[in-house]
C-alpha cells in the first residue's frame, strides 16, 4: 500500500512539472495566451482587408494588412520583431504550436456560431413585425 501511494505520489509530481515546464516560456517570447489571441486578430484583420477593404491604385493589401497588423503589436504591448521571435520559437515546440491554433480555432468556431445566432435572431425579429 506504501509502495503504490508512494509511485502514485511521484506520477503526480512529475505530470505537474511536465505542465508547469509546458507553461513556462524564456523572456522576450509572447505567452501562449497572448500569442494566440494575437493570431486571432491577425486573422481577422486579413479577412477584413480581404473582404470589406476597396483599394484604390495606391494601395496594396499588403499595407494595410501592416497597418492592421501594427495596430494588433500596439494593443497587445509587443510588435513585430517579438512576435515573429515568439512564432519561430513556437515552430519549435510543435505540440505548443497545435495547442495555440486548436484554441485559435475554437475560439473562431465560437465567433462564427456567436455571429450566425445574431443573424438569425435578427432575420426572424424582421419578419415578425409588431
């Protein structure tokens, strides 16, 4: 029994210091938190330039995706240079990079489904007038 409680005791210790290794990143690299928040808006700004921006003969999307994107650094208190520091660094641990996009995708599943429920409430509280 002391034996086994023991063994047990040491599979604790050592799968909370596995996760606590997972969560820890060196200084200057963007936490997952941050980072994959970041990736969201990052995303979610090409698809605004891409869908709603009209460009005109002295624009490209390319700069104003950097705009967007500078914007994105600025609010999230990093910029560029830290970010592509931190996303090389994540390509190197690739079960932490899965984690950061299964979450990204989650979370934009949500978004999706959120905005859909908006839309058909809306539709339905248009067809049924007062």
């Amino acid at each position: 029994m002391t034996r086994s409680l023991f063994f047990g005791m040491i599979v604790l210790i050592a799968a909370s210091l596995s996760c606590n290794n997972k969560a820890n990143v060196p200084a200057g690299i963007i936490a997952v938190d941050k980072m994959t928040s970041i990736l969201g808006d990052m995303m979610l700004a090409d698809n605004y330039a891409n869908e709603f921006i009209v460009l005109d003969s002295l624009q490209t999307r390319k700069e104003e995706n950097a705009k967007f994107y500078a914007q994105i650094f600025s609010i999230y208190g990093t910029d560029r240079q830290q970010f592509v520091k931190s996303y090389k660094y994540y390509e190197g641990e690739p079960a932490t990079l899965k984690l950061i996009y299964d979450s990204l995708y989650e979370r934009m599943n949500r978004l999706r489904s959120t905005h859909y429920q908006n839309l058909i409430r809306k539709a339905g509280s248009n067809n049924n007038p007062k």
